[in-house]
C-alpha cells in the first residue's frame, strides 16, 4: 500500500499492552532501523516524544496525537465508551489510507471489537477469526479462531477454514493447504454438535482441502497446515500450549542447573537449545491475525517486549504488501453461491 508514492506506515497503537508505552516506542525503533518497517506512533504525544528521545529517534517516527487508550482488563464495550482511543486512531488512519496495517498489544477483545466497527467486516465475511502460526515443522501450523468469535456457528467454521487457507497462502506461502477441524477424535462422528456438523459441511465445500479432524495432540505435530475451531476451544487451546512450553523450558533449565555434568551438556548443546527457544518464542513470530477486516491487523502479545512489537510490526507490513485484504476477499467472492452457507 502507497500514500504519494511512498510505502504506507504501520499504525502502532503505542498506549496498548502491559508494557505501554515504553516497550512499544522501543519496539518500534527497533521495526525502523533494524527491519526498514516505516511505522507511525498512536498515543499520547507528550509520553511518546519523552520516549522516543531516549532513542534519540524524535526525528525519525510521527506522531497522531490519541489522548484515549483501552486499559487491558477492558471488554468488547470499551470501543464504544472510547471513540478517540489509540486503536481507534490507529484503525482509522488505515481506513482513511494514511497507514497501511494495525499493530497493537492492547486488550484482545478491545481491539477485535474496535476494529469490527472501524474496519468493518470484508464482504460476505460474517465473523472475523483470529489467526496464530503454531511453531510446527517445516512450516507453521495456522490455528483459527483463537479468540474472536467464541460462540461460532457451524457455517463460520467453514468460512474460517477459507479465511485461514488465505493466510497460509499469503504469509506462509503454502499452495492448496490442508485444513482440519480441531475436535476429540479422528472419526468424522467424533465431537460437539458444532464439529459434527461444521465437519459435514467442510467435507461438501468446495476450493477446501479439508483431510478431517485432528486432535489437541495433533496441534504441534504438523499433520495439516491449517486448524479450524471456535475462539473459545482455540483460545484455550492455544494458552494451554503457550502455558505448556514456559513449563517445559522452566523444567528443563532447573535441570540443567542442578550438576556439573548437565550444566556442560547444556553448553554443548546450547546452539540447538536456543534455536529451539527462538522457534518456541511467541514474541519472534509478531503475534496473532485478525482476519475478515478491512484492513490488516495484527495482535501482539499482551505482555510484549521490544523485540516482539518489531517483529508485529514486520509481520504487518508484509501482510498488507502481499494483499492479504484483497486474497481473502477473492475467495469468498470465489465460493460459488450455491455452496455459500452465510
């Protein structure tokens, strides 16, 4: 996206996340001069001016004046109680053109609500669905929905499934993906009457290379590209992961600490240790996707630090630069009307 024949910033919501608005200025620095990212801070001028020149970096990143910000224990109501919010901002410079994707840490249901009424829904989307690319090899895994829609219906589930496909197409570069329902069993009658049902339905449609339900287990173990479930069951699907990999590396660090002879096997192995903490680490993968907007907007961890409001930002840049917009909006254009279940 271009602006006067310039590459459009990425709005980053510089008042949102617990640790607002020093890391995200410093993250923000660092999406400019490390990555070439042009980005625009969102927020309170007076506390983003103090910050930046800290990096000596006042020179280098605007400002749009946001006196408002959603604190992170506020809800879905908080974007109609704060209509001059950070993110609000933010949303609007992208649908004004002035910005060309959305960054924020803030509260995750502060920003899928405020960027449903902002943004508004792409055509023919029903519920937006947020994306998370699990660490798998030798590609990610995308799981969706991970929080946007919690009481999702059959028929989204079919629609998440084309929306992830889009995603995986787009930012993982992945032809004809596999999809899979996430549920608790193999067999097709496995499940809640949603993933019976939104099982039948993905097995009818159309332009979905959909291989059948996968478990809990399956999730890092790479069987599909895609994972398609309601943001309830992927929200806590997905924290129980997160939770699950800090347990296993606290254990794993207190061992190796525990003798002589573990602490050299880990030197020896340290290489192979880090490289797997970086594939692991949340903050290296720039967060999560909300989809089915329009406009590009990525969700960085709450708790984020510099280094991953950098890789957010870099993630939405190149998101909207490769159209993810427009793909998605082609495939749901594209799904014959007499397979459309929305």
């Amino acid at each position: 996206m271009q602006s006067g024949g310039r590459v459009a910033p990425v709005a980053l919501d510089a008042m949102g996340g617990d640790n607002a608005p020093g890391e995200i200025v410093a993250g923000a620095v660092q999406a400019v001069r490390e990555r070439g990212i042009p980005v625009v801070l969102v927020g309170q001028p007076r506390l983003l001016h103090q910050a930046l020149s800290e990096h000596d970096a006042v020179s280098e990143i605007p400002i749009v004046r946001a006196e408002e910000a959603l604190a992170m224990d506020e809800g879905a109501l908080a974007s109609l109680r704060r209509p001059r919010s950070s993110i609000a901002i933010a949303c609007h410079l992208v649908r004004r053109g002035d910005a060309a994707s959305v960054v924020s840490a803030g509260s995750t249901a502060g920003i899928v609500a405020t960027g449903r009424l902002r943004l508004r829904g792409q055509q023919g989307v029903v519920r937006p669905a947020i994306a998370v690319a699990l660490p798998t090899r030798p590609t990610p895994t995308v799981l969706l929905d991970a929080g946007a829609t919690a009481d999702a219906k059959p028929e989204m589930l079919v629609q998440f499934a084309h929306l992830g496909v889009a995603y995986a197409e787009a930012a993982l570069d992945l032809r004809s993906p596999r999809v899979g329902l996430l549920t608790i069993g193999a067999e097709a009658e496995k499940g809640n009457k949603l993933a019976k049902r939104a099982h039948e339905l993905l097995v009818a449609t159309p332009g979905i290379d959909f291989t059948g339900n996968v478990e809990g287990h399956d999730l890092l173990a790479g069987k599909v590209d895609v994972v398609v479930t309601d943001g309830f069951t992927g929200n806590v699907a997905l924290k129980t992961l997160e939770g699950s990999v800090r347990y296993a590396f606290g254990q794993l660090r207190e061992t190796i600490g525990e003798s002589r002879v573990a602490r050299i096997g880990g030197l020896l192995q340290r290489a192979r240790l880090r490289e797997l903490s970086d594939r692991l680490d949340p903050e290296a993968h720039g967060g999560a996707v909300l989809l089915g907007l329009n406009g590009t907007v990525v969700i960085a961890h709450g708790s984020s630090k510099a280094k991953g409001i950098a890789a957010a930002c870099e993630l939405a840049a190149r998101l909207a630069a490769q159209g993810i917009v427009t793909r998605i909006g082609e495939r749901i254009a594209s799904t014959p009307k007499s397979h459309r279940l929305w």
